[in-house]
C-alpha cells in the first residue's frame, strides 16, 4: 500500500468509525435530540465591578458545550445597529467571574461596535456544573468553542468574523481553542498564563521532576480524603490577611480581588478558590501543543512589568505566520490588564485588529 493510498484509507476508516459510533449512540441513547434543561440562576440586576455603558445593552443569556453543560454569559450589543455583526467571546481571568475583568473587556468591544459575550466557564460563576470550582484544559477549551457555536447560531451574527478574547489563565485556553476551532478568525490574548506549564513546572520552570512527583503524591492523597469526606477541599483564593512578604504580584491581587476595586461574591479568587485537585489535569495535559498550527490572527498582549510576561513571549514564538503579534506595554504589571485603572489596556488596537481580522 502506497503512502498516499495508506493516508487515504486511514481517512476513511476514521469516518467509518465515527458514522458507526454516531448510529450506535442513536440507538442506544433514547434522548438524543433532547438535551438536559439545567436550570441555571441568573442574577438579573448589575452587579458588575465596572459602571455600566449607556452606549450597549445588556442580558443574560445561557448556551450549552459539548460536555452537557450550560454556560451563563452577559451579552453586550451595540446600539442603534442593523445587520450581521462581527462576535467576540471572552473569559477569564483564572479564577474570576464574567462580572470582572471579562465583563468589562466585553462591554468595551461592544461600544466599539462587535457583538459580544463574557461567559463564566464551567463549574464556575453562574454557568453549571458539578462540582464547583473545577477546572480542566479540556473543558475549558471546549467552553471557548461552545461560545462560537452560540454566536455562530445566531442571527445577528456575522458567522464568519467571530474572534475571541481570553485574560490570564484563558489567554492559554484561547489559543487552544484557536488552535482547535476553525471559525475562530482571531484571537486576543491579555496577560496570559500557560496553565498547563506553571501547575507542572512552577513560576519560572523552578519544579524539576523530583518536585512533580511530590506534587502528584500530595493532590492524590487529596483525592484520597475528598473521596473519604465526600466534598472537595479548597485551595483557598487570594491570600487574606495578606503576608507581609508576599511577592509583588501576589499584592497586585490581593488589590484587584480582595478590595472593592475587583471584589465579587461569586468570584473564588475573591473567597475560597478552586478545588484543589484542579491541578492533576493540568499537569498531565499541555495545552499548547499545536498551536504552531494556528492559521488564523493572533494578537499577544502583556505588561512590561508583570511576572507571568515569559508565558506570552514563549508562546508567541512558537506562532507562525505574518499574522501574529505580540505587544508589551510599558510598564504595565500583570493585573494593569485586568480592569484598567491604570489607563494602559490597548482597547484601541485590540479593536482594530478584530477589524482588521473579522472581515
């Protein structure tokens, strides 16, 4: 058999394999085509971090992804609009809630005229799921490409000019998602985070692999007395009382997530943090894998200052095309790019490159 006839056939069998799978759960799965109605309980008032724009409209709206799971989100629309418009989805960041920093990247797009959403991912926020406080590479990938498939089935949406935006932790999950998910025609990233690097290798890579093993015998033995109590222990959020050696980026969240300026209720960064056995996936599973593959325009943007700056700078340069960037701002740390207060997130370029791109 030839290389190409070889490639053929495996193409086929594939196919084959997938149709005879999608029968077989035909006939086996009475419920096929109804899905679950998880009742979700969406707060209707605005409870955001950041004032209301009286340039957008604002609802609530609810999707489902790939694993059965609904998803809550805050649908921001420009108005006096007619027409298809371009869509921008945003999450993060890693461990906050779409009332924060998501929210208001959101509602900034929409005054500059794209159609957006900022969605809590599963496990977390308002969306389902259970238990709480979980997070996975693979889910959370798959939440970004739930996303486009709710914007795609719109009316108001232009299907092929949808892009996403992922903060911190969901930079990472983005440019997987753009690495798996074609419709996406361009993705941002705002002071990314590689998850999958810093829960294997630490801050820095300083874990080697002796430091790894222990960390595995810790989060299963954490598995061993979650299954014993029944529940799943917190890692705790952002420290409070803060330490008084607590580095410097650990003080810049302590700043957004325990003070007024980012504080939410539903926000476990903000109270008791995620689940602590979180992290096995992440270690077992890189995220970034094939996103030498990505075809589509990425924009990389991260603070001259911030501590996380090497995950971008590391992840751009396994990029390829003329059609990836990477931006530094001067001087700006990691949580300057969360809500802007110290007047340094580049909206202005982050909305001409979706224009540039969704076109």
């Amino acid at each position: 058999m030839t290389r190409y006839s070889f490639k053929i056939f495996c193409v086929a069998f594939s196919a084959c394999f997938c149709c005879a799978g999608s029968l077989l759960a035909e006939d086996n799965n009475p419920h096929t085509d109804k899905m679950m109605n998880e009742k979700l309980n969406l707060t209707q008032e605005w409870d955001k971090v950041f004032p209301k724009s009286d340039k957008v409209t604002h609802r609530k709206v609810s999707f489902r992804n790939r694993y059965g799971i609904m998803l809550a989100a805050d649908l921001y629309m420009p108005r006096n609009v007619n027409g298809k418009l371009p869509a921008i989805a945003v999450s993060g960041p890693f461990g906050a809630v779409k009332e924060q920093s998501a929210g208001l990247y959101a509602q900034t797009m929409a005054e500059r005229g794209f159609l957006t959403i900022a969605f809590d991912p599963s496990y977390t926020g308002e969306s389902g799921g259970f238990p709480r406080y979980v997070a996975s590479p693979d889910i959370n990938t798959e939440d970004f490409c739930a996303a486009v498939d709710y914007l795609s089935t719109r009316d108001d949406v232009d299907s092929e000019r949808i892009g996403i935006i992922g903060i911190c932790g969901w930079g990472g999950m983005a440019v997987n998602a753009a690495a798996i998910d074609t419709r996406i025609k361009a993705t941002v990233t705002s002071t990314m985070y590689d998850m999958s690097r810093v829960n294997a290798n630490g801050y820095f890579d300083a874990m080697d692999a002796d430091a790894r093993y222990e960390l595995r015998k810790q989060l299963n033995a954490q598995r061993t007395a979650d299954a014993k109590s029944g529940s799943y222990a917190l890692a705790g959020g952002v420290p409070d009382p803060l330490p008084a050696d607590a580095p410097g980026f650990v003080k810049d969240y302590y700043d957004y997530y325990k003070t007024p300026r980012g504080y939410h209720r539903r926000s476990f960064n903000s109270n008791g943090g995620w689940n602590v056995t979180s992290a096995l996936s992440f270690i077992n599973m890189p995220l970034l894998a094939y996103s030498g593959e990505i075809r589509s325009a990425v924009l990389m943007i991260h603070g001259e200052k911030a501590h996380s700056r090497y995950f971008s700078e590391d992840a751009f340069r396994k990029l390829k095309g003329d059609n990836k960037e990477l931006m530094i701002i001067p001087g700006a740390s990691h949580v300057d790019l969360y809500d802007n207060q110290a007047g340094v997130i580049p909206f202005d370029r982050i909305g001409q490159f979706f224009l540039e791109h969704l076109k």
